[in-house]
C-alpha cells in the first residue's frame, strides 16, 4: 500500500510536494498547484530551460520551503490537449521513479486542484495510486537484501465527501495492480520453483476469503477428462500438470458468464525440437498468458464486478525427455479432433486447445484466449503491441476500446480461412501443430489453429502476448525494466467490467 489518502499529511510526506505541469496550446507552462510559490519556482526553471513540462521529466528541487515543503517535484504531463489517464499514469511512473531514485520516503499531492480527467477525484486517485504500485513492484523473493527503496504517496481530502471519493479511486487502483502484480510474481518467479503444482498453490492462496472458488485438476482428473493434447506436452515432464479454473459470480446465477483461456508453460524448452540455449530463460515467461489470466480473475473479485466469468489455466512444462512426445507423433484432443505434432516446440496451442473445448462446452457470452504463443508476433509488432486475432469484427472493436481506455497498446492482424487450411494440411491428422509446408504468418497460423476448437458459436478473440511479456519499462514507465510486465490484465477487466 504506497498510497494513502489523508485529511492531515504526515509530517514525513510534508518533506515533498508533487506537482504536475502540462503545457497548454500557446505553449505556456502551468502547474496543477494552486500556489504561487509553485508557479514563480517553475517559471524560473522553464526561462532557464531545465524544465519543460513533458512527459518523461521529473526534477526534484530542494531547500525551497513552499507550504512547509522542503522538496518539490515538477513532474511533467506534456501537452494539456488530449490528456488522458496513460499520460497521468506514465507521468506518475517517472514521479516515482525519481523519488526513489532520492530515496525519498514520502511524498503528498493535491488533487485538487490537478484539473484533468474531466477533474473526477475518483478517477485520478485511482490511475495514481494504480501506478505507483505497478512502478514499486520489484521480484525479491530470492534476493538475500532487498534492495527497493519504497515511497509513499499522500493525499490530502480537504472535505469528507472528497475523502470518501478519493478513498474509492485508492481502492480502485490497488485492486488492479494487485492482480497485475500477482501475474508478474508468479511469471517471474523461476521454473524450479515455479512448477505447474505450485502456480496452482499460489492462485488458491491468492483466491482465500475472495468470491473466487478455485479448482485444481491434477494428472489423474486430467486424464479422466481426455485432455489429450495437454497430456501430450505434459508428459516429458516430471512436473505434473495442473489445470487451474476460476469461477467468480458477481451477477446473476442467469448470466451466462464469460470464459477466459491462458497459457501457463512454466518452462518452454520446446520439448524434443529443443530451443537454442540463447536466451533460453526467459522461457520461464512462457506461463504469462496464465498468470495474466489468474491476475485478471483476482483483480475482478477484488473490484468486486458485478459479472459472471470462468477460467481456464493450463499449467505444464514441456520437456525434452524419455517420454516426450517426438514429432510426427499424432494426439487425440478433448474435441475428438487428431492433431499431427509437426514441432514439439509448438505447445502452447496443444495445451490450449483442450482448455478452449472445456471453455466452449460451457456455452460462454464470449471467449478470450491470452498466451505467449509465437516469436512471430515479435517480428510483426516489436515490443510495442500485443497481437489480437479474431472472426468476428465487433469483438476486435470492443477490445480496442477497453484496451485505449486503460493506456494498453493492442494491434489487430488478420486470421482467415486460409490460415486455418494451412492448417489442415497433414495427410495423417485432422490438424497438424504448425503450417506446413508453410511457416510463414506465424501468428495467425497459431490463432487459426486455436479457432478450431470453439464450439458453440462462442465470440471468440485471441490474444498473442509473446511481444509483451516482460521488460517493458522503457515503453511503458510503469512495467519493471527487467521482468514480467502483466500485459492485457487491465484491458481484459475493463472489457469484461463493460460487458
Ligand atoms: N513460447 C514460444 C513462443 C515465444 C517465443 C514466446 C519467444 C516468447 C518469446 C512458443 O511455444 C513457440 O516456441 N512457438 C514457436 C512455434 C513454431 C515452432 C511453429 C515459435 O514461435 O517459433
Ligand atoms: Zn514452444
Ligand atoms: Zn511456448
């Protein structure tokens, strides 16, 4: 908890007054403090051109001694025209960053008088508060000291109704950034101890004394329930499987809810088609898709939305082993459906296809799939776009708009029925696990893959994070330069809040 709000600020958070400063459309600097210390300090830095007000700055001053501050941070929002929550939010991440970079402990705003956001207290609490703690997260678990220095964030409500309103948007955000960062824990930590058994551990502990109820299938149930593609991967491995399902109802038992798939490979070596050893350990990412998933269904609960959703996590590490599954060998799906196992390394689909038919057979509203799927996502969209795929137009323009909302970056790329033929070019299968005797189109060959095993005339959308799973800090300000980001958390709550 970074954030606090306030009716007196503590003497410590008195130390460091926040202010933010956009630019206006004739190019004149302003600053979201009603003071006019504030102002006659940031006319000077800006007439000596130390500080402009855009997005990226943040200049702590010290020794000024406005209303009893000591320490003054001018934090910049860019320009006024078109500010929008990602702007405060990035904002905020580059404010914190610099305050910790001073070790500083506290620090307090006035909300007040930052007129953005069409001046909903509510609202900027939350992307305040929401970033600060996505900003503080740090992976420490295997750290003999650790080393982040933590700030926290005051803010002060001069009237009762305000801090009613801006303990509501605290909330708000804590929520979300506590799912976030749940998916970046579990992502982070590394496969010898983030093992499919213990995702499962992690996700029922997290869901304790929430709405949540959490199942855990394990190999024998998983057997029992011929999720034969899944078992396929699985079974190099001496790390037992887990399928983890959420189910939260936050509406009525009537609401047909909607259904949520995520790839959580604790560890891709690629099996038999075994992976290059460069850059090998990031495979341990190869479980964001499921722990973005069980993040989202956390952040759901702990909102508290009034929603029916379920969701399916296969947890599995795929393995090179004695028996491992080789290419050319052929599974039978839950579907009934054969697929011809081209290349091991192409698992994340397998796993996921037993998990889409158990999704379906439910009859959901609609139906979202999250995995690290293919390098090939990296290639179309670098690091700054997460791949979305679907038939059904609407669904697309629905998710991009949530996505907008929350300050994401998604980027639509095509799925046809040519890809899904390239597909069903094995002379052996129904289905083989990659184009052949085309490779290329990657992506949308994997998502075309994916959309044979919805049933029901479910809306479907896929969403290939492989190009955003981790190390996003210099995007976005607010992801750890090194680690897990949790991407598409934050869109797939704002999409499922609206449906
Ligand atoms: N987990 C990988 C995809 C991946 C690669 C994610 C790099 C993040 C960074 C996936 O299982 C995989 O290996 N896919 C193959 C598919 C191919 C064999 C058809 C790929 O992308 O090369
Ligand atoms: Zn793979
Ligand atoms: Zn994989």
């Amino acid at each position: 908890m970074q954030t606090k709000v306030v009716s007196k600020i503590s003497k410590e958070a008195k130390q460091c007054l926040i202010s933010f400063v956009s630019i206006n459309s004739k190019g004149s600097v302003t600053s979201s403090s009603a003071d006019k210390a504030v102002s006659a300090l940031l006319k000077k830095y800006v007439d000596a051109e130390e500080f402009k007000g855009e997005l990226g700055e943040a200049l702590i001053l010290r020794e000024v001694s406005i209303e009893d501050a000591n320490n003054l941070l001018l934090v910049g929002l860019g320009k006024s025209k078109g500010l929008d929550q990602e702007r405060l939010r990035r904002a905020t991440a580059f404010a914190y960053r610099a305050l910790r970079k001073e070790k500083q402990k506290a620090a307090s705003v006035d909300l007040d008088s930052l007129k953005i956001l069409k001046d909903k207290l509510s609202e900027k609490a939350y992307v305040i508060s929401e970033s600060v703690e996505l900003t503080n997260y740090k992976y420490t678990q295997f750290l003999s000291e650790a080393t982040q220095h933590q700030v926290s964030l005051e803010f002060v409500a001069s009237k009762a109704a305000d801090k009613k309103q801006l303990e509501t948007g605290v909330k708000q955000g804590e929520a979300m950034a506590s799912g976030v960062n749940f998916a970046r824990t579990v992502s982070d930590a590394p496969s010898n101890y983030m093992t499919p058994a213990q995702l499962a551990k992690d996700t029922q502990k997290a869901a304790k004394g929430s709405k949540l109820k959490v199942t855990v299938w394990d190999l024998p149930r998983i057997k029992k329930e011929k999720l034969g593609a899944l078992i396929g991967v699985a079974q190099g491995s001496e790390n037992d499987p887990r399928v983890i399902i959420m189910e939260y109802n936050g509406a009525a038992k009537s609401k047909t809810p909607i259904a949520l798939v995520g790839k959580g490979l604790t560890f891709d070596t690629g099996g038999i088609s075994i992976k290059p050893s460069m850059n090998m350990e990031a495979m341990k990412y190869d479980m964001c898709g499921g722990a973005n998933t069980i993040g989202t269904m956390l952040a759901i609960a702990k909102l508290g939305l009034k929603v029916n959703v379920i969701a399916y996590v296969g947890a599995v590490e795929n393995m090179p082993d004695g028996k491992a599954i080789n290419p050319g060998d052929i599974l039978t799906s839950r579907s009934g459906k054969t697929i011809e196992v081209i290349n091991t390394d192409a698992e994340g689909r397998l796993v996921m296809s037993d998990l889409i038919t158990l999704a379906t057979e439910k009859k959901p509203a609609s139906l979202f799939t999250m995995a690290t799927l293919t390098g090939a996502v990296i290639v179309a969209l670098g690091h700054l776009h997460t791949g979305i795929f679907s038939f059904n137009q609407k669904l697309i323009d629905k998710i991009k708009k949530s996505a907008d909302e929350v300050g994401e970056d998604v980027w639509q790329l095509p799925v046809t029925d040519q890809h899904v033929k390239q597909m069903k070019s094995s002379p052996y299968a129904d289905l083989s696990n990659m184009g052949v005797p085309m490779r290329a189109a990657g992506s949308a060959q994997a998502a075309a893959f994916l959309t044979q095993f919805v049933e029901n005339e479910v809306p479907y959308a896929h969403f290939d994070i492989a190009s955003q799973m981790s190390d996003m800090g210099g995007i976005y300000p607010y992801h750890p330069d090194k680690g897990a980001c949790g991407a598409m958390v934050r869109t797939w709550v704002e999409y499922i809040r609206k449906a």
